[in-house]
C-alpha cells in the first residue's frame, strides 16, 4: 500500500502482511506530461506529480494508496485516485483533530479498523493483538535508530550530512522495515566511525516546512553548501512523527491511536488545542541547538504557509534568527537561495563569533 | 457578442430584499451594541456553522468569510490583504483570511461601518475546508479568547458513516456545548434548540424552492449570482430566527409571482429580458468585481440555473432538511454534508445532476485562486463532468477577494468565447 505524507500507522499494515510505501511526489527530472492536466498554476507540485506517476504505471505495484487527512490537496486527490484508479483501494485516513481518546481516539480507531478490514477484504491477513504488537516492536526499534541518527546529527552535524541522512530516510520508505532497521544500524555504525568526517565552520539551522512535498536533494546540498548544518528538520517525517516508543503491552490497536493523540509531532496540519503555537519548535531549536532557523515551506502549501505566520512570531520571541523561503519539488536553480542561506550563515557565524 | 440587449429593464428592488438589509442592519446593530449590551459573540464559519445552537445559548454570530466578501465588494480588500503581506501572511494562501485579518488590524470595522466586537468565543468548525482551522489559530493569536474545535470529518467515500456521526455529535456534547456554557453563563436549553431548528426547516423547504425554480424555462432567478443573496439569511446569522422563516417565504411568494408573469431573473442592471443559455456554475464568485463579472453572464443572456457555491452552507436540495426530533445528531448531518465537504466523486455526480435536471446547455467553472478545498480537482471535474453529460464544460480562473487576480478582460474575453461556442453547437444541432 502507498502511502501519502505526512503519517499513517505502518505498523498496522506490517502487522497484516502489507508492506507500506512512502509516496513523496517526484524528483526535479519526472517529465510532467499528464499531471499538469489536472491542476492550476497555483496548486502545489507534490499532486501532480503523484498523478504522473500514477498514470505512467509507476504505482502499477500497489494495491491501492492511503490519503492521510493534512490539507484540501491531498485530500481532493483521494477522489481524484478513486475515479482514476478505480481497481486499486483508495482509504482516506481522517486523522482526529479531537485529541480526548473517547472521542478522537475513538473515531480514529474505528477509522484503522475499517481500513484494517479493507485490507483484509482485498486479501491482506486479518489483524491479530500479537502480529500488531510484533510490529509495533519492529517499527519502535526502527524510529529508535532515526531518533539516533538524528541526536548524532545534533551533536556532530559533520558526521551526519543531511543529504545523506535524507537519502536513507526516503530509501526506508520503500522497503520492508526488516531491511530499513540494519540500514539505519550500519549507517549509523559507519558515519560514527568515520574519523575522516571533521567539523567546519557552519552554522547550525534548524529547517521548517518541507513535511509534505520535499525539497529536491540539489536544495539540500545547496543549504549545506552555502554554510549551513542543518541540525533538525521536518523531512520525511512519518519516521519521527510519533516521538517515542509505542508501548507493545496491553492493546496495541489503542497503543497506536494514543501514540497519535499524546505523542504526534506538533504538526502544522495537526490543530494546536492546548500549547502554545510554535512552543515546540522553539524546543526543537533549543535541543538541537539550531542558531537560526530556516523556514522551507513548498510554494502554494496551505498548511506551511499559514502556519509560517504562527511560527516566526514564536522564533521571533527567542532571540534566534531566521529566514524563510520557497520551493517545489522540481526547482532546477538555486542560486536565490543559495546567496539567501550564504548569508544567513555568514551572519549567524559573524555573531555567534561576536 | 449578443448584439440583442439581454437586460432591459431597471433594476428595482423586490420586498425581500428590503426584508433581509434592515436583518442585515439590525444584527450589525446588536453587534456594535455589544460591548456595552453584554451580548456575547461567536466567530464561525460559513460550512458547518451551528446558528441554531449558538441561538439557542442567545450567542450573536459573526462570519468572518462574510465580513471579507463584503469589504471585497466594498472595494477593502487590496488594502487590508497588503496589511496581511505585509504582517508576512503569504502571497500563496486563501484572501479571506489574509483580507480578515487585515480588516482585524485595520480597527475591525465591519461591512455597514460599524465596528465589531472582538469574539467571546472562536467556534471553530471545521468543515470543508482546512484552512478553517489556521484562520482561526491566527486569530487565537490576537484575541486570547476561548476556541472552541468541532472536527468534522470528510465524506471520503460519498456518505456519512456511523462512526462520523457519532464523532461529531460526542464534540458537540463533551466540547461546543460545554464552551458555550462557560462562555455564557447558560446550560444547554434542548428546547430552544429545538424550536430553532424547526425553524430552519420551514425556511429550508422555501429556500429549496426558490432554487429549484430555476427548472422552469425562462428561470426566474440566477441561481449563482443572485442566489447569493437568497441564501444570504439561511448561510449567516438568521437560519432557525422567525425572520429567516419570514423573509423566505415573501422570497418565494415574489418568485412564483415572477414565475406566473413568465419573467427572467432580477440582476442589478436590470431584468434578463432575454435568457439564451442555461447554466450551471460551479466554484464561489468573484467578489471584489462582483456586479462586473455577473453583468458579463447577464450581457449576453446568460443565466446560471443552479450552483455549487449556493450549497457551501448546506445542500439542501438533496433533502437534508434540519430535523428538531434529533437535535443533535442533524447538526452533525448539516456540518458533515456541506458541499465542500463532499468527495469529487459526488461534486461530479452533483453537477453532473444538475445540468441535466435544470436543462443547462453547459457548464462553467470559476476556479479561484484561495481556495484549495474547490479548486483542487476542478480540471478534472471539468473533464468528467464533460465526458458524462456530453455538455461543454468553460473553465475561467479569478480569486474571491484578492482583486490582482480578477483579470476582467481575460475573463470577459473567455466567457464570449465560450458562450460563442455554445451558439455554434445550438446552431449545428439545429441544422
Ligand atoms: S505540499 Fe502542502 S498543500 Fe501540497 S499536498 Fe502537501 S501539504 Fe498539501
Ligand atoms: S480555502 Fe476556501 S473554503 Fe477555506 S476559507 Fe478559504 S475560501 Fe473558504
């Protein structure tokens, strides 16, 4: 099964023999010959994309594709899929914005029931408390290791280049957990050992943003490049979507639907009852040690962009810099940004050396 | 293009319409009161709103998606969207908001001049649309008031299931009606509920007539442009009031009389004397060029005979009518069946629907460039739509409320081409 950013539950589809796909948009160099057919000019990249791709046999392997609740986008696109794919399943996953577990979690968890039934009609095994719990098992050492990744990252940014680590992360979209685990576990191995990887002068950021449609690898190397360790981000973010380890005892159905309600990133596209909006990623600036913070949202994305607002008024009450800029997936040039990045850079070294 | 005027006569206005400016003016009123009368008010949204409920509790509604189509058709909107730009609301995102929250920070004057009061409460429905639920975490932002959430989930699959309904009414029981609660001072009176959702269906079976009217040929309404203000009353702050219920009823007594006399919708230029092609519009109207854009259908006797955006609040054509026995649970109904909350296959189906029942000669989008919960998807709905019902489908993009997007010449220019079209294809089934 496919599935759209940001999250779905792969444990549960692991747990019923379904091997779960993580479906990113496309690449700068996808021809666009169909899907540009099918949205406007001021829609963003990531559909229509996913529509080329569809319709070019490259999602030929899937049985059907799961459209997680984040934006109207991907959302219209599930209808979209339905009448363009009608042999394959098509499960709209409505995430709760209600976070009491008997009314959000209740509905969510009918929610995975029905898709977990759908599943098994379409001759996946039927979901078992002790396959799921295997999963959950599976699928927490597997954010373990991303966790560590992500926390040598943050101590030793030289180790870890982002353009590499992405490159894992997307990799363990499309294979079985059983083969992303030792990836994650050797990578992690050989980049700790590597005493070749030395420190340089750069500036430590934090990038926001780029939760749904990714940013192509070349803006990556490009931040990099101009100056920048990035030291946290928003990339690929069904690996660090739940925080901690889902607990394997007592129901693991419910154990999925609390990790979604309690222990969910502070998302955009997830509503903020309680906190403070942006109180998390200023704590995400604080552990990672960010000294600026890059806010990379993709062009015409609603929840990014209306968040952005929210979010630099909360950078804004530390005193961490910032900067914001756009992209698409399919951004050839990045001379803008790289000057923008360059001297943001310059200038967070120029004062963290003051 | 037409060289025969379509409109001739001059624009008067009919009782109803007198009826809903002084309901218009006497809410404005309270509101402005406010303040000083201790009233409370809730600011909500358009799809999904709960009036009955916030009645029921004696809480004023305000409808900031209103308020910002009525500063675009006051000519505010430019101003108040470049004062979002400039607080670094970007260029990308829906101009309600960005024009709402300019108009907040431009000291909150509201369509008839008068100021509004800031919300006791944030009811933040969410439903349709995704944005909603940004809007109103800016505005949290700046008025520290209490929000209160009501998740209403997506037809994904053309219906409503049990476990949506369940969902949205346990909201309304453990989070709406307990925040209204706080706010007001009030518990939850069932019974007024009930008589304002009886109501609200009485006007509903009028309102479903009124649009249904334009089945006859010629139509007596223009069921996109001057269905705006028939819904007006039922979409804001009147549905469940015995004024809604009075001002529908003397709307449809005026149009069975325009019936009666076989006469053509009321556009402000005047009377279409003339109706040369049906319509079915799909997408919200421009609206800071409003009376322009509908003067470029009416020009050419062109007429909208049935629309998606007159169903944003409700598509109550379909038979939903608020039901005073389920209280609850028909609030939820309502939230769950608004038209934005359908799934494409269904918007499809709708209008796929409607050009055949109301007899359209074709079909016409209005792609906006705010809105991502319409828009996306609309070239296909275009195409399919075409495909099913073999009628020619227009496509014409603007935006709500942003006017450096209403291109008037591009669209004018569009639209004459389109209904050129649907000359020719009339003129070769013809011969
Ligand atoms: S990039 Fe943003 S707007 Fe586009 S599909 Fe993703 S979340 Fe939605
Ligand atoms: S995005 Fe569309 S539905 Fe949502 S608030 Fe804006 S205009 Fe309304």
């Amino acid at each position: 099964m496919g599935f759209l950013p940001i999250y779905v539950p792969r444990e549960l589809l692991h747990a019923q023999g379904v091997l779960p796909v993580g479906l990113m948009g496309g690449r700068p160099d996808l021809e666009i010959i169909k899907g540009d057919a099918y949205y406007q000019s001021y829609i963003c990249h990531l559909p229509r994309s996913t529509i080329e791709l569809g319709l070019n046999g490259s999602y030929d392997a899937l049985d059907g594709l799961i459209f997680p609740a984040i934006c109207d986008v991907i959302r219209n696109l599930s209808g979209m899929w339905q009448m363009l794919f009608p042999k394959v399943l098509v499960h709209y996953l409505d995430v709760p914005q209600n976070f009491d577990p008997a009314i959000g979690g209740a509905f969510y968890r009918r929610d995975l029931e029905s898709l977990s039934q759908a599943l098994a009609a379409r001759g996946a095994r039927p979901l078992t408390a002790d396959a799921l719990r295997q999963s959950i098992a599976l699928y927490n050492e597997n954010r373990r290791l991303v966790r560590e990744l992500y926390a040598l990252r943050r101590r030793e940014p030289w180790k870890v280049p982002t353009h590499e680590l992405y490159v894992v992360l997307r990799a363990a979209l499309v294979v079985p957990v059983e083969e992303s685990t030792p990836m994650f576990a050797d990578y992690l191995a050989l980049t700790s050992a590597d005493r070749s990887r030395r420190p340089q002068d750069q500036a430590r950021v934090l990038v926001t943003g780029s939760f749904c449609e990714q940013p192509p690898l070349a803006l990556i190397k490009t931040l990099e490049r101009a100056g920048c360790y990035i030291v946290d981000d928003d990339f690929v973010q069904v690996h660090r979507f739940i925080r901690s380890d889902i607990p394997v005892d007592g129901d693991p159905l419910q154990s999925i639907v609390n990790a979604l309600l309690t222990d969910a990133v502070a998302s955009p596209t997830r509503y903020i009852a309680d906190e403070v909006k942006g109180a998390d990623l200023n704590q995400r600036a604080t552990d990672s040690g960010a000294e600026g913070v890059l806010f990379c949202a993709p062009s015409f994305c609603d929840p990014a962009l209306l968040d952005q607002p929210m979010a630099v008024r909360a950078v804004e009450r530390t005193a961490i810099p910032w900067t914001a800029f756009k992209y698409a997936e399919n951004n050839g040039q990045f001379q803008v940004i790289r000057e923008q990045a360059g001297t943001f850079a310059d200038s967070i070294k120029l004062w963290s050396g003051a | 293009m037409s060289t025969t005027p379509s409109v001739t006569t001059a624009a008067q206005k009919d009782s109803s319409q007198v009826r809903q400016k002084e309901m218009i003016a006497r809410h404005f009123d309270r509101l402005a009161a406010a303040p000083d009368s201790g009233a409370r008010c809730a600011y909500t949204f358009v799809p999904g709103n709960l009036t009955e409920l916030l009645l029921s509790f004696d809480v004023l509604p305000v409808l900031p998606e209103i308020n910002a189509l009525q500063s675009a058709m006051r000519g505010k909107t430019a101003e108040y969207i470049a004062a979002a730009e400039k607080l670094g609301h970007s260029e990308d995102v829906c101009t309600y908001v960005k024009s709402d929250i300019g108009m907040m920070k431009s000291g909150n004057i509201g369509p008839t001049g008068q100021r509004l009061p800031t919300p006791d409460l944030l009811l933040l429905s969410y439903t349709g649309c995704f944005t909603f639920m940004k809007w109103f975490e800016l505005l949290r932002e700046d008025y520290h008031c209490p929000v209160a959430m009501l998740h209403v989930p997506y037809q994904a699959d053309g219906r409503i299931t049990d476990n949506m309904r369940t969902y949205v009414v346990d909201q309304l029981k453990n989070v709406v009606i307990p925040k209204l609660e706080e706010v007001t001072g009030r518990k939850y009176d069932e019974d007024r509920l009930r008589a304002h959702l009886a109501r609200s269906a009485q006007a509903e079976d009028d309102l479903v007539w009124v649009l249904q009217s334009a089945k006859n040929v010629p139509s007596p309404i223009d069921a996109y442009f001057g269905a705006v203000y028939y819904v007006g009353p039922i979409f804001s702050a009147f549905r469940g009031t015995a004024d809604a219920v009075d001002y529908y009823r003397e709307l449809r007594a005026e149009i069975a009389e325009r019936i009666r006399q076989g006469k053509g919708p009321v556009t402000p230029d005047g009377e279409v004397e003339r109706e040369r092609f049906r319509i079915v519009v799909e997408g919200p109207p421009n609206w800071t060029s409003f009376r322009q854009f509908w003067k470029m259908f009416s020009d050419e006797g062109a007429v909208a005979v049935a629309s998606t955006y007159s169903k944003v609040g409700g598509v109550y054509d379909l038979g939903f009518r608020h039901d005073p026995d389920h209280p609850l649970e028909t609030l939820a109904e309502y939230c769950l069946g608004c038209y934005t909350n359908l799934s494409l296959p269904t918007r499809i189906d709708l209008l796929t629907r409607y050009l055949s029942e109301y007899r359209a000669d074709g079909f016409l989008i209005n792609s906006v460039k705010s809105c991502n919960s319409f828009s996306a998807g609309q070239l296909h709905i275009l195409r399919e739509v075409e495909a099913r019902s073999g009628r020619p489908g227009g496509f014409i993009e603007s935006d709500l409320v942003d006017p450096r997007y209403f291109s008037a010449a591009n669209i004018k220019n569009r639209l004459e081409s389109y209904f050129q079209m649907l000359d020719q294809k009339r003129a070769g089934a013809a011969s």
